[in-house]
C-alpha cells in the first residue's frame, strides 16, 4: 500500500506531495491537482491519502483501490 501525504508549504505557494513510492520522494504542486496525480501514480496499487493543515492536522483522508486487474 502506497502512502501519500498532502501538506500546504511554508511559503504559501501550494503544496508537496510527499510519499516514499515517488521517484523523487516529493513534489511541489502549486493547484490542488496533487490527489489526482496521486490516485493516478498509484493506480495499479492500493493507496491511503492524507491531506494535512498548516498546524499539522490530517483534514481528509482518501483512500484508493488499485484499478488494475489481471484477467
């Protein structure tokens, strides 16, 4: 199961997607299109998004069923 973290940035300029199943660890997302690109990275796996406040609050979570099936 992939694990995805959604945190607003300290400089107010969107946000980071962080998740260690990403090639680069993180990602900088200045519109709020990181929960797409997240279901989306993660589509043939399971997956748990968690979105987080500028206090440090989980707000929402999503989870994510992989859509690939074998025949």
């Amino acid at each position: 199961m992939h694990v995805y973290e959604v945190r607003p940035r300290k400089d107010h300029r969107g946000v980071n997607l962080i998740s260690g199943a990403l090639p680069f660890g993180r990602l900088w997302y200045g519109d709020p299109d990181a929960i797409g690109y997240a279901k989306f990275f993660s589509r043939s796996h399971d997956a748990v998004i968690r979105v987080y406040d500028e206090a440090g609050n989980v707000i929402d979570t999503h989870e994510h069923a992989g859509d690939f099936r074998e025949f």
